[in-house]
C-alpha cells in the first residue's frame, strides 16, 4: 500500500474551525442548513408569537445566515413577514466573516499552518412595525 | 379454645416421628421435659414403641397388629438410644435461620420482643436468650472512647481518612466527590463514577453549551530529562510517523503544542500497542542555550502506565533506581506527622490545620494507587543519562470541558500581581516569586502570558489551535470567591478584535508564553509547602472592616504556577467540528480544592467517569481503556468487564435471563476480536482459494463464501431468508463438528502470521478507506469542492488485494450512525447487509431492517442434565455420608454450562448468522449531540473491504446494527473518521 499507493493529498489534514461565537439572546436566530425549514421556521414565528412565557414575546429577532446558510435566511425572515400580515419589518445587514482554517501535519517536520477566509453573512432584523 | 388447642397439637405432631411423645403442655425444652418426665412415661413410651417397632417389622415375628412375642433389650435399646439423640440434637437446632420470636404466630408478637427477653413466653426464653448471646446478633460496638464528637475531631478524623485510603488513593477533591458521587475502585484510585443527582441531559448540556468540569488528577505523569536527542533517538523506538506526528513534531517539540500519540513496544511498530499517551515538552529555556537537557512530560491513564512505564525504562536503558530518591514509606507519614504536631503545640496551633480534607493529603504523596510505596520513582540511565521519574499525583490536572470553559477560567483565576517593592520580602512565602520579579524579563514574560489569558475571554474554546499551552503563574483563587454559585457567561463588552485575537486564533501562543515554573519541582514543593491554610484565610476575611468585601493580601498571597493545555474537541469528520473541546489545567499538588471550588462557583458542573466516557463518545474518539483492545491494559480491562456482566448475568433468576443462544450472540459480554479476525483471514483465503481453482474446497466454507464474496465475482444469486433460516438452523449443527477443522486451519495460519490482531493507526491507509466508506452522494459534493485522488479511486479487488495482504488480520475502528430507530447498547454486533437488505431499503424508506431467524439452543438440555446429574450428586453424596462411599464421583468437565450462554469453543463467529458478522460495537448510546443513536467500534479490515467492494456506490457504508439481547436488525452508516 506504501510502494503504490495513492499520490498523497497532502501531509496535512485540513481542519475548519467553526466561527467566533459571540454571546447569543435569546431573540437570535442562527439559520443552519441541517435543521428542517419548517422547524426553523416555526421557531421563528413561536419567538415572535406574543405572550411572556413558553418561548414567545420577543419584540424583535435577529436571524443570522453565513455562507450557504443566507438564502435560507431570507426565505424565513421573507415567510415570516408573508404570514406576519403586514406587521412585521424586516431590515437585512451584510458582513464579512472570518473563518480560519488550520492545516495539522501528518508527519513531524513541519509546522502546523493556518489560513484565514472571508465568507459573507447577513443578519437580518425582524421587529414589529409601530401601529399606526 | 380446646379446639384450638388441640388443632396446633396436631399441627405441631404432624411431622414428629411416632416414636416420640410430646406432653401434652409442652415444657420449655426437649430436654427438659425429658428430665422431667423420668419414669412413669417411659411405660408409655415403650409400649408405643412396641407397636412401631411391629409395624415396621422389626421383629422377626409375624406382620401383624398384635403385640410381638418377646422382644431383645439391648438391641431395641440401642436404637431407641440413637433415636432419641438425634431427636435432642434436631430439637437444640434450629433449622431455619429466623429468630426465636419469628417463631411466634403474629398475634403473639410484641414490639419489643427482639431486645426484651421476658416478652417472650417463658417457654421459648430459654433459646432466645441463648440467641441474643450469639455474636452475630450482637450490635457491633464501637470503642467506648470514640464518641461523635471524639470521631469528628480532627486528628482522628485524620487518622481515620488515612486507614481509608491506603489501599485505593483519594485524590485531593475526594471528600467532596464523596458526597455528590457513585464512588468506585478504579485503577487504585477511588473515582467518582457518576453524581447521585439526575444529571444525564444537564451534563450534555453543560458540555455542549457552558462547562463541565472533571478531575483527572489520577492521570498518571511520567518525566524524561535527558538531551534532546537522545531521548528523541530513544522515544522514536516506540512510535512510528506512519500513525501521525510523533515526539520528535516540531510545534510540539518547541513545547508551544501538547501532543497525542499510541505508543507502541519498541520496534515492534503495528503490533504490540502500549497505549495512548499525551506529552508535552518543556519549552527550551532562551536564557541556558548551552544546555541541551530537555524535560519532557507523558501523561497516561493508570491503567496503561505500568506498561508504558517498563518499556521506557528498557527504551532508555534506565534500570538503576536513584539510591537518594527512593520513596520512603510515606503512607503512614501524614498521620505520625500530624500527631507529632499536636503533641508539640497546642490549641490554637492545633486547630490551625482544620482544613482537613485539604491539608492532609498534601503531605508528600508519593506512593500512588499504581505502584508500591516501597518501590523506587526515579530511574536514571549510565549510559545516556536520561532520567525518568513518575511524577503521578504530583500534579494536579482538572479538565474543563465546554465552549465557555474560558469564561469560567478567566473569572476564577486572575494572575498574580507583580511585587512592585522588593524589599519587604517574606523570606517563607513566594520567594521564589520574588526573585523572579526582580528580573525584568520574567516580568514581561509574565505579562505577555497575562495578555494572553485576557485575550481567552471572548474566543470559545474551540477556536484555539489544539493542543495549545499556555503557562501563568495565578493569584490564590479563593481570595475573590464569590458569594453566590453564579454562572460565568462572556461579556460582550470584553470582545476583542484584531491582529491579537487574529494571531492567537491562527497561530496560537508562542513558545516562551508556554513556559511556566510548573516544571521546575522546587519551586512547586515551595508552593505545596507555603499554601495559606484555609482557616487563616477565613480568619483575615472575617477580619475585614466592611464584611464581604475583597480581602487584599498584598504581597502574602500565594502564587501558583499553573499550565493551560487547549484539548481539541471532535476534530475528525465533517460535521460539529470542534465539539465538546475545552482546557485542562495542570496545578501543583495541595491546591486541588482551592481552585475546585472557585470552578464550582462559576457554574461549572462536574462530570464523573461516566460523563467522560459520553462526552468521548459524542466526540467520537476511543475512549481509554476500552477503546484499546490491542493493548495489554485494554485486554484485561474486557476481561473485568465481562467478568462483571457475567456475574450480573448470573444474579438473576435463569428464566429471566436472556438467552443469548437463541439470540445468535455468542459472546454478549466480550468481543472475541482474536476469532473475528482469524475467522476473516480464513474467509478471506478461502474465497482466494475459490476465486483460482474455480473448485469448492470444502462444503462450509464455499457456502459461506458465497453469501458475502460471491457477489464479487458477479454469480450472486439472492437467496430467501426461508433458506438462510434453514441454513442458520443447520450451521447450529453442523458448525459443532465443523469448528474442529476450522481452528486446525487457523493454527497453520498462525505461524505464517505470526501474530495477533492489530489496530489500524496508520494514518494514510485509514483516510483511503475512510474514502471507500463514502456513499456516492457525498463524493459529488466533496469532489465539487476539493476532489482528491483518495475520492476517486474505488474500491476494486485490485487495489484491496494488497491492503488485505498486508494486514490480514487488522481492526478498524469506526463511528456508527443509526438511520432510523434504535439505540445500540454495548458489544452489538455489526453486520453486513445482504443485498436484499439494501434492495428493500431503496424501495421503502421506512423499512428499518431484517429480522434475525431465531436461533435454536442446542445447549439446553446438556445444561439440564447437568443440573440434574448435579442434583443426583448432591442427594448421592448424602446417602453416601450413611451408605458405602463407593459411589464415585464423576467429575463436571463442563461445570461452566451457563443456560443461554454459548460454551468456549466458539464457531465460525463471522457466519453464526444470517448476516455475515463484521465486528463489535465498543460503545454505544443514544447520541444527544446528533439526535440518534450513536455508536463506536472495531471491525475486521478484511470483512470492511469484502463489504465495500460489493456494495453498490449509492449505498457504500450501509451496515446492520444488532444488539446482543435482539433479533432487530438496524441499519446504520459507517464511517472511518481520520
């Protein structure tokens, strides 16, 4: 296996680090693509649902979308605002995130490298709108 | 009343022989009444006996109702004599083993009947008086000197710890670990297994979202000094590149990383694991250039350490125990110790030291549950000069697992202050601290490494590159306990953006921040030694002029050394990169609870073996020892675990047993992974052997080969599960004379391989068949992104011929996902899917697997005439004791027949069932972090690689999952996470 193996990759095992996680409230919502939409969607709408207890009553959310992850977080805050009836606004912010990956070697003589990359996010600001 | 009288005669008469007459009152003893009775009843007596004796045909006289003509005295004497003692001895006995009042109908009874003789009727007193008098109903009385209050004061209490521990060692949170844990004897520690509270789904989500805090200080320490090179030049004897970065890796060797490896025996590289080990070395010191003597640090788990301790030794020719260093016997130490004390001083001093549980085992451990106080700790080499000693509970070492174990870390631990004045010194305390303020470029140093800890604040943990080491010398973390337990959560304020942040996120911290004066051992037995105790602590706190506010102790407080190691979370596999990563923090002995509380106090849970052995498993990394079944320390640990089992097995009643024999598991409560691979290799040769002569050797195997190796030669034919049952059925059978030529074959192998199985560690070959395990689907995706040579190529028999070849009996160890339902529990059995299996599955999704056809057990009725030969024997073995004793005594060849457990010598374990058997499950739950049931665990290389080969591509990966006590086939996804 040694003599004809494949060609090597690398020496090196790519690992990806997940963001810097800031302090989260309880009105943020992190959009993923592994969770079903409609659970993600649902959460949205128990959060924002009024009464104090049993998760509702947020004035405002704030659902954040990275990477893949920002069409679909469109999608939410654009249904929430769909089923909201007119209530609801929504005011969308893009960012740049930076991700940092780390490359470990395999063997001994190298130094273990890291790079950083820039992925776009986008946070997008659901509030009740005033009465009018 | 009469009546009722009269009835409990006859109750009472029932089984009395006939020869017997009882008086009617009843007197208070057998014996008395026969004492009493004297004369006048012995006419009676006779004549009744008379009568027995006819009925029994004693007499050589006529059978008849009538009188016997004569009678001889002596003889009829003599029997009646033997009758009557043995009646007297059954009358002293008891039989059953209740007490005297138990005797007693319930409306006799009174309450106090147990402790007051004269509430029992005065016929029965007697015995019950006889009874009290007996030792094992006696109260165990305590000596009358030790009172409660005696047993709590200190000293004795002291004394008392000490008895307790020498023979399993208490680490310094014991006490308290005592109190909120299942305690258990491991290793020659006592650990805490799991906390008594419900905390299942709180430890998770303390490990997933906040901090879980464990105390690994029995994690035993081994330190090399020596120069560079020469331990280099020795250590690379026992690990190999081949499996990942070894001592010699740069990053690790500068002392900036911790490193992670399996060592191995020396040169004996795939074979003859040891054990995993981590190390860290210390930072080259920029200041001594010249001297290339370098300290090195292993740490390993007790149950490996011995192992690794002797190959070292013989590594690095290190044989002559240091004559100065050699432990005294310190065991009986701290008692003598504090007992001189209390004699030298007195009151006040005394109570000084009611720290207790702190303060007492500070006192120079140096015997450990893992090897004999006696014995030497310090070896040191002629030849090289390298030095090892055994370091174990010298340092202290508590793992913080979570994403906000930096929150707790940096709340509780603030670094110490710099002496701006230098000349109030105290000469006792922190002069070593002292000194190193004097030189400013400690001082700097130390300020970097303190703007390194702030910089923690807002990065989670996971952020950090692993392994990274950070060295700090803190202040006493008791002085800013809070008053409250609160939970230490980041502040959004505290966020740092920047280079700083950027450079410590990508490149970690530099070499010289790594350095700490953890590894300098004077300075640490200084800091053992000048620990304020807690009371004077809490003395100067009460002296406070406004009550709760912070206790400055300026210059007096203590220092300590401590070293940060980042510990990587899940690192391989796609998703939840870096879950359940955190920091251990290394401490020098003595201050255990000083900064145990101070965690506790910041929200931080804590975690017991068990939680450990989750969080591994959510994590997805071999959990120590049982992940380890190559080594000789993780033999002996499945060896005691299914002793366990087995006993646990035998507690219940058989009929509530489950019989494993029907269930088809031959081994429920070990994995006999030395037959799953020789049954594999076998297989493997077998289906060779087909492949080229095109002509069956042997009516067994071709079948079997045919079910999981035909398919590879394009003849498959799909066989109903009507025949594989009837098949099942017949192997029963026909395995019990097949097993004999099977194991004669293997033995042939065994001297061509002249081994044992072995674990794949070799990283490149593990990341190719972590490729073949791929479905399709993911390829395409992966491919898009970075497509590698590994994803392209498939597995042929082409390019698996010399994998098999050169590993034939190899284990892989694998991650197991459950598609739909099911948990796996420990030892399930991991199984090929036909294609049938996978046929129905691409049809209908819901379909959640086949069916195991029950097994048949051919073991019962020789366990049932075992029992009844057993029975026969036990009544025998009575007669005998009156009868001739020439009855002889067969003896039990298969006296360990356990119903529903298959006898050792095992049949072919791959084909047993109706699914070719691929290997084990080593641990297996319910998985909180994905949601289903998660498993890890070994299987055959060989048997993987047949698997994979015939797989379709969509469907690589697919396995069956069942558990040991069920016929439910699951399906699950394998994958090699590298």
């Amino acid at each position: 296996m040694a003599e004809a193996g494949p060609p090597t990759e690398a020496e090196r095992a790519l690992r990806r680090r997940l963001p810097r996680r800031l302090p989260r409230r309880r009105s943020d919502v992190y959009v993923n693509m592994k969770t079903d939409f409609k659970a993600q969607l649902s959460r949205c709408q128990k959060l924002l649902a009024p009464g104090a207890g049993g998760g509702g009553g947020c004035a405002e959310l704030c659902i954040h979308g990275l990477g893949l992850a920002i069409n679909r977080a469109i999608n939410i805050a654009l249904q929430l605002e769909a089923t909201g009836g007119g209530a609801l606004r929504l005011a969308a912010h893009t960012s740049t995130v930076e991700l940092a990956d780390a490359a470990e070697p395999e063997g001994d003589s190298d130094e273990p490298q890291a790079r950083t990359r820039n992925n776009s996010a986008i946070h997008i600001r659901v509030c009740r709108a005033a009465p009018h | 009343m009469p009546n009722a009288k009269e009835k409990k005669r006859a109750k009472k008469m029932k089984n009395q022989p006939t020869s017997v007459i009882f008086s009617s009152d009843g007197g208070p003893s057998p014996h008395a009444m026969w004492s009493q009775n004297g004369g006048e009843e012995t006419h009676q007596r006779k004549r009744q006996e008379l009568r027995s004796e006819t009925s029994r045909g004693y007499s050589h006289q006529s059978i008849s109702h009538g009188m016997p003509k004569y009678l001889t005295v002596s003889p009829f004497v003599r029997a009646r004599a033997a009758e009557i003692k043995a009646m007297l001895k059954a009358a002293t006995q008891k039989s059953s083993n209740t007490l005297v009042f138990q005797s007693l109908p319930r409306h006799m009874r009174r309450r106090a009947m147990s402790h007051n003789v004269k509430r029992l009727p005065r016929r029965l007193r007697e015995l019950a008086r006889a009874e009290a008098e007996k030792p094992e109903h006696q109260k165990k009385e305590l000596p009358k000197s030790k009172c409660r209050k005696a047993r709590r004061r200190h000293i004795n209490l002291v004394a008392e710890f000490n008895r307790r521990q020498k023979k399993n060692i208490w680490l310094e949170t014991h006490i308290w670990h005592a109190k909120r844990f299942h305690m258990v004897k491991k290793w020659g520690y006592c650990l805490g297994d799991r906390p008594t509270t419900k905390c299942y789904r709180a430890c998770y989500r303390a490990m997933a979202n906040h901090c879980l805090l464990q105390d690994l200080s029995y994690y035993c320490c081994l330190e090399l000094i020596g120069k560079e090179e020469e331990l280099l030049t020795a250590l690379a004897r026992m690990c190999n590149v081949d499996s990942g970065p070894t001592f010699a890796a740069v990053p690790c060797l500068a002392g900036r990383r911790q490193g992670a490896l399996t060592v191995y025996q020396r040169d004996r590289y795939p074979e003859g694991a040891l054990g995993p080990v981590t190390f860290i070395w210390k930072p080259r010191n920029e200041s001594a250039v010249g001297s290339a003597s370098r300290q090195l640090w292993i740490w390993t788990h007790p149950a490996f350490k011995q192992d690794i301790l002797a190959e070292l030794k013989a590594v690095c020719h290190c044989s002559e125990p240091m004559d100065s260093c050699i432990a005294k016997p310190v065991v009986t130490l701290p008692q003598e110790e504090s007992k001189t004390d209390i004699t030298e001083k007195v009151g006040q001093k005394r109570k000084q030291k009611d720290d207790g549980e702190i303060d007492v085992p500070v006192k120079k451990i140096i015997g450990d549950g893992t090897r004999d106080p006696h014995q030497s700790y310090r070896w040191i080499s002629q030849t090289s000069g390298i030095m090892i000693s055994d370091l174990t509970m010298e340092i202290l070492r508590y793992r913080l697992i979570g994403p906000l174990s930096h929150c707790v870390l940096t709340e509780a631990l603030k670094a110490a202050s710099v002496h701006s004045n230098l000349e109030t010194t105290y000469p006792e305390m922190n002069s070593w601290w002292v000194e190193n303020c004097r030189n400013p470029e400690q001082v700097s140093l130390h300020h970097r490494q303190e703007a390194f800890f702030e910089l923690l604040q807002g990065l989670s943990s996971s952020n950090i590159p692993s392994g990274t080491v950070l060295g700090l010398t803190v202040g006493d973390p008791r002085v800013n306990l809070p008053k409250k337990r609160s939970k230490a959560m980041p502040n959004p304020e505290k966020y740092q953006d920047g280079e700083k942040v950027r450079q410590l996120t990508l490149e970690g911290v530099s070499a010289e921040c790594a350095q700490s004066f953890l590894w300098d051992r004077n300075i640490c037995n200084s800091v053992t030694e000048n620990k304020m105790p807690e009371q004077h602590l809490n003395s100067l706190r009460s002296k406070l002029l406004i009550p709760g506010s912070y206790l400055d102790l300026g210059p007096q407080e203590s220092k300590i050394p401590i070293l940060l190691v980042q510990q990587p979370g899940k690192i391989a596999g796609e998703d939840r990169p870096g879950w359940g990563s955190g920091w251990d923090i290394y401490l020098p002995k003595g201050w255990g609870m000083a900064f145990w509380l101070p965690f506790i106090y910041r929200g931080a849970r804590v975690g017991g073996l068990q939680e450990g052995l989750k969080h591994s498993l959510y994590k997805r990394t071999p959990h120590v020892p049982s992940d380890y079944p190559d080594c000789p320390a993780g033999i002996q640990f499945a060896r005691e675990l299914e002793r366990n089992l087995l006993e646990k097995f035998k507690r219940r009643p058989p009929a509530k047993r489950a019989n494993y024999i029907k269930h088809g598991t031959l081994k429920p409560f070990f994995c006999p992974w030395e037959k799953l691979t020789l049954d594999w290799e076998a297989r493997n040769e077998a289906s060779h052997k087909y492949v080229d002569s095109s002509v069956l050797e042997s009516e067994d195997l071709a079948a079997e080969g045919e079910a999981s190796c035909g398919p590879s030669h394009g003849m498959f034919v799909p066989e109903s599960p009507r025949r594989k049952e009837m098949d099942a059925s017949s192997q029963n059978n026909v395995q019990m004379e097949g097993v004999t030529d099977v194991t004669e074959l293997h033995k042939g192998d065994e001297v061509i391989s002249n081994c044992t199985f072995c674990v794949l560690r070799r990283k490149k070959l593990l990341r190719q068949v972590s490729a073949w395990c791929q479905p399709a689907y993911v390829k395409t995706r992966k491919i898009r992104h970075h497509a590698s040579a590994l994803d392209q190529q498939e597995p042929t028999a082409d390019t698996l011929l010399p994998v098999v070849q050169r590993y034939p009996r190899a284990l892989v160890w694998v991650c197991l996902t459950l598609l739909k339902r099911g948990s796996p529990e420990l030892h399930a059995m991991i199984c090929i899917p036909s294609k049938d299996d996978l046929f129905q599955l691409s049809k209908d999704k819901h379909f959640f697997g086949p069916q195991e056809p029950k097994h048949s057990d051919v073991f019962k009725n020789k366990v049932l005439k075992q029992k009844a030969m057993k029975k026969r024997q036990s009544i025998g073995k009575g007669k005998q004791n009156s009868a001739s004793g020439t009855m002889n005594v067969i003896p039990t060849k298969q006296d360990d027949l356990v119903l529903g457990l298959w006898p050792d010598p095992l049949p072919d374990v791959t084909s047993h069932c109706s699914r070719v058997l691929l290997g084990f499950v080593t641990q297996g739950d319910f998985s909180l972090a994905f949601g289903c049931g998660e498993a890890v665990g070994f299987v055959s290389l060989t048997g993987l690689l047949h698997m994979l080969m015939d797989q379709p591509k969509e469907q690589k990966g697919l396995v069956l999952l069942r558990n040991p006590a069920s016929l439910q086939y699951r399906f699950a996804r394998l994958t090699v996470e590298v």
